[in-house]
C-alpha cells in the first residue's frame, strides 16, 4: 500500500480481520511506531501481546474502562514547547485542542460562543502557563480559575486585576480581553458554555485522575512504541486531542484509525494526509466521511479500496491484560491567592 490508505467496506467485509490486521503485522515487523484507534479493542486484544514480545511499548489512553489507562494530560505538549520558548507551537496546539473540546459538529450552530469560549480557554491556559507549577498544569485548575475568575476583591473582579496588569500586545490579552470586557449577559453565556464542556471531563474521578498525570508524555516517547486509543462517545473529543497532537509532536507514526467516522471531526486529519504521513483510514460509509470532512476528502488518499470482501480473517484475540491506573496526586493552581499577592 502507499502512504495515505483508504478502506471502505460495509460491517463483516473483513477490512480490521482481513485487511487491515494483515498490513498490522507487516508495520511490526518493520519496526514501525504506531498509533491504533481501536474503539472495539480488536486491535489491543490481537496484538497486545505480539507487540511486547518485538520489544515495543504499549500504551493505552482508554476512556472506555478509565480504570485501565495509562495517564495524559492534554496540556502538557503545549506547555513544554510554551517553557521551551517555542511559543507559536504551543498557541497553534491550544487552538486545536480548544476548537476540539468546544466547537460543535452541528453546522447549523453559532460558531460565536464556540470560538469565545474557545479564545477565553486559551487565555486562562497561557495564565497557567506563566504562573503555576508544572504540576498544577491540568484541566481541573482550570475549571477552578474559571470560578474564581468573577470573583471580587474590593469590589473588583479577580480577572479585572489581573488584566489590568498586562500589556495589551500580551497573547494572554488578546486571547481574552474580548470576553473579560464583554457586557456581563455575554461573557456569562460564555463561561457557562465552556463549564459546560470542561464539567464533562472534570466530574469523572478516575479519568481526572488519567488527565492530570502523564505516562503518555509525547516529549520523550520511546523507540517503538504502540499507542492505543479506545473511545467513549461522550469523550471522544479527548481521543481526537491526543491524535492531534500526535499528528502534530515530532516523531514518525503510522496512524491506523479505524471507524474514524465515529469520533468527531478530526481536525488534523488533513494535516495528515497533506503531509502524507503513513496513515490508514478506515470507514463503513464513504458519504458519511465525506459529509464529515468535506466532498474531495477522498481525493487526498492515494490508495483507496473499496468494498472488497476478504475471506482470510484472522481471529480476534482474547488478551485481557490493560494497565491499571495509578493515582496521581493532583494539584490545583490558586488563581485568587495569585492575584491577591501581585
């Protein structure tokens, strides 16, 4: 096959059995870094234990079953490149990763309060980024600043104070100022949509637990590694976060996403296949993923096959060995107590 691949086949054709757990076996054996979309864990469970026996390394953000995932935390890509100097990196990765977590599949909706909220999210992450530890750079301190953010001291709100301490030409700034001075109806509306979203990922333990630690840390991988992401409908926004950015941080991969028509709109999905990274797509519906990602999405793919019925499946595996999630000591960022001492 060539470098950007295509597989379109109606349930049961054999295009994960047939097709593409053949093409698997050949990236092993070429020693090839892989990262497995894997919604129905055919893939984990058939290879798991092959992969390790050729010395790679497994690893599995699983939003299925979080209890059996390895951690990482979305913010920390951006903010190694932000500490790194490498500022524009770490602005562009906090636009894909806001657009993500807050724009809406849905045409018919106002992308305003989507790219408001997605603006004031990168404004308080770059405050994150500037003023706390490493340590307490996670979602929850965000959500935690969102709330003290309107709270008053002497009669003025807390992100007043800050702002007022910026220079205008602060990215900081000009990510957020239009929303800290939009009339109070407004800025409302926006900070609940973004509570709204952020509640999502927060509320749930075990996997705020998986986003504050990092054993996916996408600065310092090994050599041959295999990455598993297992998705969850109500959290596939935060499987498409960890491919972008895995589309996006420097190191070869072969991408295998499989069913990708059931998770959002991918956002680097044309990156990708612009660049022609070793990828393979694999779809029941070809009018569904062009209705997803646009009528001449087929024609960035320079190998497509299509409806082809294989008769030499292989057997799904039945390994059932998945990490277990450790537990991480959480910290959170004290933007009221940052405030009060500047």
């Amino acid at each position: 096959m060539k470098n950007t691949n295509l597989i379109i086949g109606k349930i049961n054709t054999g295009k994960t059995t047939g097709v593409m757990f053949n093409e698997l076996e050949k990236l092993i054996n070429n020693k090839e870094n892989l990262v497995i979309l894997d919604n129905r864990e055919e893939y984990y469970k058939t290879y798991k234990n092959e992969l390790e026996s050729n010395n790679y390394t497994t690893l599995v953000f699983n939003l299925k079953d979080t209890e059996k995932s390895n951690s990482y935390n979305p913010l920390m890509l951006p903010y190694k490149y932000y500490k790194n100097g490498k500022k524009d990196v770490a602005m562009e990765l906090l636009h894909t990763l806001s657009l993500e977590i807050f724009k809406s599949d849905n045409p018919t909706s106002d992308p305003f309060w989507e790219n408001a909220a997605a603006n004031y999210f990168i404004s308080l992450v770059l405050i994150l980024f500037k003023e706390a530890k490493e340590e307490e750079i996670n979602l929850a301190s965000l959500l935690i600043m969102l709330n003290e953010s309107e709270k008053k001291i002497d009669d003025e709100r807390i992100i007043d104070k800050y702002f007022s301490t910026l220079s205008i030409l602060d990215n900081i700034y000009i990510a957020g100022s239009s929303i800290v001075y939009a009339p109070a109806d407004t800025r409302g509306s926006i900070i609940s949509v973004m509570k709204q979203s952020l509640n999502t990922y927060c509320m749930r333990e075990e996997l705020l637990n998986n986003l504050s630690g990092n054993e996916i840390d996408l600065t310092n991988l090994p050599n041959k590694v295999a990455i598993f992401v297992i998705g969850n409908e109500s959290l596939n926004r935060l499987a498409n976060i960890l491919i972008d950015q895995l589309i996006d941080c420097n190191k070869q991969f072969t991408f295998i996403l499989d069913n990708i028509c059931d998770m959002p709109k991918l956002l680097r999905l044309n990156k990708m296949l612009d660049q022609k990274m070793k990828s393979y797509v694999i779809v029941r519906d070809e009018e569904i993923l062009k209705d997803k990602y646009g009528k001449f999405i087929t024609t960035k793919f320079e190998n497509i096959m299509k409806d082809n019925n294989v008769s030499n499946c292989k057997e799904i595996g039945n390994c059932d060995e998945y990490p277990i999630s450790k537990s991480n000591n959480i910290a959170y960022f004290d933007f009221l107590e940052l405030v009060k001492n500047k």
